[in-house]
C-alpha cells in the first residue's frame, strides 16, 4: 500500500473537520488552523467562483490527497460544467479516507456518496461523479505528467516548500503555465516571497490575496 511511505495518521483540525499528518514530512495535508475552511477559502472562494459564469472548465489539482478539495468543489451550488483532473503520487487507501468526517461536516446530503465515488473510480479516464462534474485521477507526479488540455484553474495544493522543495521550483512554474488556457487562474495557500517572484518569471500576474484564518496571505496567478 502506496500510503505506508508517508505513514499519515488522521488529526483534528481547529474547526472540527479532519486532516491528515505526516510525521516524516512534519507536514499536514491541511492546515491545523481549519482544513474544511481553508480548502473553501483558497480554492473555492478565490478560485472556482471566478468561474461561476463559464459554461465548461478545465481543472487541474495538484495532489489529490483526501479528496477534500474536489468534493468540494463537486457539490458547490454556484459552479457550471467542472473537467476536474487530479495528480496524485502516493494514493490513500478507502480504508483511511472513509474515516474522514468531511462528508458529515459538509451538510450536503449527496456528499457522503459523491465522496465515495470519487475514491473508489478508476485512475487514469474521467468518471461522471455528480451532475456536470467529472472527475480525472492521474496516478502520476505533477514532473511526468503531460497533457494537451489547456486548464482554466489550477488548485496548487502540494506539500509545503519545506516538505516538497522539488514542487515549488522555477520548473514547475514554466511548466503549468503553459499548461493553461489565457486568462486561466492558479491558486495556492503558500505566498512565499521567492514562490510570488518565480510565477512572475514564468509569465503569471501574481495577486497576494487575504489567506484563511491563521494565514495572513495566499497567492492567486493569472495567465495574461
Ligand atoms: C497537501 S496534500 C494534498 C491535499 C489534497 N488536495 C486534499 O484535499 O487532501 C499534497 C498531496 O500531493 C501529493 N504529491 C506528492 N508529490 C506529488 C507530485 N510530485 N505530484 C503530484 N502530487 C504529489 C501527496 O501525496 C499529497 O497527497
């Protein structure tokens, strides 16, 4: 089982919802400040509902990881037609996400069985999860994937620089960039000043924006 490398045991968050921690990593899947607020805030509040209006997009997430993000995103009212492809490396088993209480918190009544589907579809093709939303796991590393869909929104939910240095070089930034579409939106938790400068090198108009409780600020690039 992939999840033994990182060994992740299940925590709870400051508002109640779970996350996982990662000794090895010193690292959390979500912050300890409010995992459920923090995924609605980055990913949702400053990046999906600059979406609302567009019929069709194409996501991309970096680090499928819970899934908590994409059930999120896939139960959210105000959304159109979602592509949602997502990068994971190191999967986690049914048996330790089903422990996690993010369906229960969401009080969506479809979110227990969205949630389920999206971990039990298949790797590799795109699955019809709920109504207007497909969801795309790739068991690979964002490094080796190649793609030529052009993505309107990037979740860039990665293991902090400190944990995953590899993830938040020049490279990548260069990279992504020309994976998505003009006017297509990145958005991250990190707001690291050499991360802010990096995106900006590779073309991206960076905006520091108001982070989640706890976090001062987070980082939303667009492709001009
Ligand atoms: C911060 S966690 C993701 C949190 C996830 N979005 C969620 O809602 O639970 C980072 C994830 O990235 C995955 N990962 C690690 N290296 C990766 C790589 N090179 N490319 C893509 N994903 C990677 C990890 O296994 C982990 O699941």
């Amino acid at each position: 089982m992939e999840e033994d490398k990182l060994k992740p045991e299940i925590i709870e968050s400051a508002d109640g919802s779970h996350t996982l921690r990662v000794e090895s990593l010193n690292e959390n899947y979500h912050s300890h400040k409010g995992a459920l607020t923090e995924s609605l805030h980055v990913f949702l509040k400053m990046g999906l509902a600059l979406f609302s209006e567009k019929e069709s997009i194409q996501l991309l997430e970096v680090g499928f990881g819970t899934g908590l993000n994409a059930m999120l995103t896939a139960i959210d009212k105000d959304r159109k037609h979602v592509h949602y492809t997502s990068l994971e490396t190191y999967p986690l088993s049914w048996e330790m996400v089903s422990k996690l209480n993010y369906a229960k918190l969401s009080n969506d009544s479809k979110a227990e069985s969205v949630f389920e589907k999206m971990h039990t579809a298949p790797w590799g093709e795109f699955a019809e999860i709920a109504e207007g939303f497909s969801l795309r796991k790739v068991k690979s590393s964002l490094q080796e994937f190649q793609s030529d869909t052009q993505f309107d929104l990037v979740y860039y939910d990665a293991f902090a620089p400190h944990a995953q240095p590899e993830l938040w070089e020049p490279v990548i930034w260069q990279k992504l960039f020309e994976m998505m579409s003009v006017g297509g939106v990145l958005v991250t938790y990190c707001a690291k000043g050499q991360v802010r400068r990096d995106m900006q090198a590779a073309g991206f108009k960076v905006e520091r924006l108001q982070g989640p409780p706890g976090k001062r600020e987070m980082i939303r690039a667009t492709k001009p």
